[in-house]
C-alpha cells in the first residue's frame, strides 16, 4: 500500500469518528481547553476557521480571543499555495469561499503567530492529518520561516489515530486540543 493509500484509508476512518463525535456534541468542554492551552493572551494575531461539515467550532473560542486580539480567518489563494488570512470580527459579513468555507467579505490581510488548526486527524506525536491539499503544511513552513509561530490543531478526541505516516513536507503542531484534553508532541530525547 503507498503513502497515499495509507493516508486515504485513515482518512475515512478519521472522517466515520468525527462524524459520530459531532453528534454527540462536547463543543463547550472543547472551547474551555482551547482557551485554557492558549491562555489569556493579548495583542496577537490569531487565525482559527470557519467550520465546515463535522468539523469541531472554534467559533466561541475566536469571539472570545477577539476580545484583546485581533483574530483572521484562512482564504485558499489557489491551489498549491500557502493560505492567506484576512481578519474576522464576530460582526464580519462572510461569504461563501473555496470549498464551502464562509470568509469574511473585507478587512485587513494578516499574518497569525498563533493558529488553530482543523484536521482530519491526529496522533498522539501531534501529528496532523488534513484534507489532502497541503494547505496548512505550506502555510507553516512558511509563517515558521519568518519567525516564532504557534500551531493548535482542534479535534474531537476520536479523531485521534495510531502513529501517522510523516512526509518530510509535512508541518508538527504544537499541540492537540480535543474535549478530553491536551497532546503535545514528545520532548526530544537529551543529547
């Protein structure tokens, strides 16, 4: 089976376990641990997203940021570029963008140094799985390029999997925020 075999299977596995996840809701425990791994912060730029199908809402946990923050939301540029991110307020208008996600209808083009993530899928490496296009692993290695940048993935605990395939291209994330809690990425070993 190749690599991408590999990936699509765990795709559809990830995608049966959120489905069901949605249903049975747990958005108001996700929202407080993803405020809580991202802390009372001020004067940052910080990206979440619009929910598409079962993603997880970031929604309460962006209105609240906005707050002391400013807060954007991505736009697909075109295929095989990074993502652009133009800012969000809980009063933007939004309209219908690139694979059915909702972006705002103006304001300001920005650069995140704090990102919540969706995915497909996860393990417990904080590896992510996403949709397949490479969007966000471009975003990162480029945003990381420029300096310091912090990447939370949101999930719902079953979207969790065994250990992912990792392709060199592919960007970690700091952490993985779900219902249950929080995973992080294992410190590497001392020298």
């Amino acid at each position: 089976m190749t690599l991408s075999e590999q990936k699509a299977a765990l795709r559809r596995d990830a995608y049966a376990a959120r489905k069901a996840a949605f249903a049975e809701g747990h958005g108001l425990a996700a929202t407080a641990a993803l405020l809580a791994e991202i802390g009372p912060v001020s004067g940052h730029v910080i990206s979440g997203y619009m929910p598409i199908r079962t993603e997880l809402d970031p929604i309460p946990a962006m209105t609240a940021l906005a707050e002391r923050n400013r807060v954007c939301v991505p736009v697909i540029a075109a295929k095989g570029e990074p993502l652009r991110f133009r800012e969000w307020t809980p009063a933007a208008e939004m309209v219908p963008g690139p694979f059915g996600a909702l972006i705002p209808a103006d304001g300001d083009w920005l650069e995140p140094d704090i990102l919540i993530v969706p995915l497909v899928g996860f393990d417990r490496a904080a590896n992510r799985l996403g949709y397949g296009g490479g969007f966000y692993d471009r975003t990162l290695a480029r945003l990381r390029a420029n300096g310091p940048v912090r990447a939370v993935g949101f999930a719902f605990a079953a979207q969790q999997l065994p250990p992912l395939p990792v392709e060199p291209t592919d960007q970690p994330l700091d952490a993985v925020v779900t219902e249950a809690g929080t995973i992080r990425p294992p410190e590497p070993p001392l020298p």
